[in-house]
C-alpha cells in the first residue's frame, strides 16, 4: 500500500508542475490534494478510503463547485452486468446515437436534450471513455463534504474505486472536468459566478 500512495505522490506533484496546479501534502487524517484554477472554479482532485470491514476502499474523487442554474443534474458511468439487468427492469438509459459511447455507458439525466447536447462534443466523449473506472455527475451538495464548497452551489463530481497514478489519466481527467464546465456554461446550465 505505501509503494502505491509514493508512486500516487511522484505523478500527481508531476501533474501539478506541468498543468499549474497546486499540490497539497497532506497528513494522517487528510488526503493529499491537488487544485486546479479553470477560469473561476477550482477543480480539485484528491482521494478518501472506505472501511468496509476487513478491508478497506480507497477512492480517487475529483469535484468542482458549480452554480446550477437550472437543477440540471446528470450521472455517467460504465455499463456492467448488474446495470444490464436494472435496464431490462426500466432502469433509465439515455441514448444518444453514438453506438461506441451507448454501447459502454449509462447515461442518465433530468434534461435528455442538455445531455445530448453536452455528449456530442467528441473529445469530451473520448476523455470519458479513457477513464477505466467512472462515476462522472453533477450531484447535490449536501452532506459532510459541502463544507468545502460555497453554500447554494452543487457540484461536478467524479469518483472511481482505486488509487489514480498514471499520469495520462490524471491529465485526462482534469481535461474532462475543464471541458464540462466550458460546456456547462455554454449551455447556460451554470455560472461560475453568480449574476
């Protein structure tokens, strides 16, 4: 487990030094973090672990506060076999017409049509799909955790169940995040400041 968290700790304060983020050490009861300024929000990437009895799940997360102007919530991540069975039990899965992207992906939203939208930028979809393991969303922002962001906003959300040291991942991911927020804004979905 140590040998992962140095090689975690070598790519990540690589990645801060070639995209200008900011890495944070951090200590026994706090993760490292590192943040990144995309225009006015701050992307900020780090990881939490999970006790689930005898063992234990460290997760690599990712967040962006983000004001959502139009409750527009969505969720992606990787089809597997559990979710092919809640499809055939109704689950909801938006199709956008890209077979290669509906084929690996659920997609799930409250604006279909927003969705659509966002999901037919290509490099967007090709940053999605260079992630192996993805939990991509805007969620609420409630909880323990929105104490770190301003009161009022959501956010952008990313997780994945493992440890991200690889540097192309790394980079992928806070491209993925920019992106979003670029195309967020462009639909009029969000602010990064309020009017």
């Amino acid at each position: 487990m140590k040998k992962i968290f140095k090689k975690k700790h070598v790519a990540w304060n690589k990645i801060s030094n070639e995209i200008g983020a900011e890495y944070k050490k951090g200590s026994f009861f706090k993760s490292d973090v590192l943040e990144f300024n995309h225009r006015e929000s701050i992307i900020t990437l780090d990881y939490y672990t999970v006790s689930t009895g005898n063992s234990a799940i460290t997760y690599t997360r990712m967040r962006s506060p983000l004001t959502n102007k139009n409750s527009f919530y969505f969720n992606i991540y990787r089809e597997n076999i559990f979710s092919s069975i809640r499809k055939k039990f109704g689950m909801e899965d938006i199709v956008i017409e890209d077979k290669f992207f509906d084929d690996k992906f659920i997609i799930q939203s409250n604006d279909k049509d927003k969705i659509k939208f966002i999901l037919k930028d290509d490099k967007l979809k090709k940053l999605i799909h260079s992630q192996p393991r993805i939990s991509f969303k805007i969620k609420d922002n409630k909880g323990w955790f929105s104490r770190y962001f301003p009161k009022g906003e959501d956010e952008l959300y990313f997780e994945c169940p493992m440890v991200i040291k690889d540097e192309k991942l790394l980079k992928n991911l806070f491209e993925m995040f920019s992106r979003f927020l670029d195309l967020l804004i462009q639909i009029d979905s969000s602010s990064l400041t309020d009017d």
